[in-house]
C-alpha cells in the first residue's frame, strides 16, 4: 500500500504520559538510597558502641587493679609514718613529772625498786574493739618512751580482755607483729607511736 502525501486523512496521534511512574522510581531510589545510609550507621553505631563498652570494661579492670594493688601495697611497704602525737607526748610528759615527783623514794628503798610508767593511748575502731598503743617511760628521761607498742585488744570475753599483737616501734623502725592484712591496716592507720 502506498502512502499518498497528499493524503488528508487525521493522523491519531498518541502521547505518553511517564510521570507517575517516573515519580514512583524517583521515590524507590531515594527510600533505597534513605535504607543504604541507615545500614551504614547502625554499621558504624555498633563499631562506636562495641569501643565504648572495650573503653569502659578496661576503665573498671584498671580501676580494680589499682585498688587491689592500693589495698596490697601498704604490706609491701615497710615505711610507716606515725601520726603527730606531739601535743600527747608534751601532756604526758608534764602528767609523768608530777606523778614521778610523788613517787619520789627515800635513798633506802631506790635500789630495790624500778620504777617506771607506762601510758596507754586508746583508740576506738568501727568494729568496736580498741586499739592501744602502749608506751613505757623511764623516770630519768620522761619526755621520750623506752619501749613503744600497739595492740588490738578484742571485746570483754568471760576470760576477760584479750589482745592481739599489731606492732613495735623500737630503735626508731616501726615493726610489724602480724601477717594479717586487716590488722596491719589497723596497726599504720591506728597505732600512735612517737619518732
């Protein structure tokens, strides 16, 4: 069949209309586009949050560490600094002269007595059992102790009192009398001798 040109005849003449469509993939790439990226956070959240929870499990174990090694340290370390008792020692040594003075005996008697004093420091712990500190004195040389010595003396039994060695301080070292930990806690914390 030939195509007259001079054939006047309408033409149907179609159109498409792709924009609903278009508008539909348009939305398509951008959810997929929206669910790429969120996979990408929750990709990188997970990684922020699996260095946080390293972070703060090595946090706990080191502060653990450091307060096991606080807790075992003062039984590896023989320094021991007493408290500052001097205002004790300036009293005592003052109640000690007097009490020397009237205890005073005639040249007789002096060769058969041995006079000296000892005065116990008293401390109360929170388990409700003391902590002395005894210090003995000799009447020549009344302002520093001979003898210097700390114990835990344990609640009233029915035997009475009982103590429990935690220290000496002799020719000026502090010595411990223990190998428990809680009382050589009790003996630097408590005990009151003087240098």
């Amino acid at each position: 069949m030939s195509h007259d040109l001079n054939d006047q005849r309408p033409h149907d003449h179609v159109t498409h209309n792709y924009e609903a469509m278009n508008r539909a993939i348009d939305t398509e790439v951008d959810r997929r586009v929206e669910i790429s990226e969120l996979y990408h956070f929750e990709g990188r959240s997970r990684r922020t949050l699996m260095i946080m929870h390293i972070a703060t499990s090595l946090s706990v174990v080191a502060v653990a560490v450091a307060v096991i090694f606080w807790l075992y340290q003062p039984a590896n370390n023989p320094a021991y600094k007493p408290s500052d008792t001097s205002a004790f020692d300036r009293s005592t040594s003052d109640a000690l002269k007097v009490i020397s003075a009237q205890e005073s005996t005639n040249s007789n008697d002096q060769t058969f007595i041995d006079t000296s004093f000892t005065v116990f420091h008293r401390t109360l712990i929170s388990t409700g059992e003391y902590v002395v500190t005894g210090k003995t004195y000799a009447p020549s040389d009344l302002s520093h102790p001979q003898e210097q010595y700390c114990y835990l003396e344990k609640a009233q039994s029915s035997a009475g009192l009982s103590g429990e060695p935690l220290a000496a301080f002799e020719e000026h070292q502090f010595m411990l009398e223990t190998d428990d930990l809680e009382l050589i806690g009790f003996a630097r914390k408590y005990c009151q001798f003087t240098q």
